[in-house]
C-alpha cells in the first residue's frame, strides 16, 4: 500500500492503537495495521475497527492496567 500523505511505502505491523469508544478511552495492544515506512502514518481496515468496537461493548477486553489521564484545554 503507498502513504496517501507521503507516498511512501507501507508495511503490515501490530501496533498499540489508542481508541475512543462511546467517550471512552482505551489503548488497545496488538492491532494489526499498514504502517507507513516513511511517516509513520498508520491505516486501519475497517474490519479491524469494528473488532475492537465490538470487544470493547461486549466487555471482553482484558484490562492490564488502567492510567489516569488529565484532559486540559489551550488557553485562548
């Protein structure tokens, strides 16, 4: 696959992907995507998408340990 932003060439390799579901957030380990050689940029197949919607709504993720995250908004 080439990078639509770079053009570069795309490689298949798990990844850590972070994901929001339903204002939740979650880092999903070892998700399979097309990882730019170039950039980094990274494609997920839509399938691999709805896997990880549907694990996480089911409940069947394993929880291997939960962070504490601050969400701060940029002063105007």
């Amino acid at each position: 696959m080439i990078c639509e932003f770079c053009g570069g060439k795309t490689i298949k390799k798990k990844v850590r992907k972070v994901h929001w579901l339903q204002r939740q957030l979650y880092i999903v380990d070892d998700v399979e995507a097309e990882v730019c050689q170039e950039c980094g940029e990274r494609y997920y197949h839509a399938t691999t998408l709805d896997a990880i919607d549907h694990a996480l709504a089911a409940g069947r993720q394993v929880v291997k340990e939960r962070l504490q995250v601050q969400v701060v908004g940029m002063p105007a």
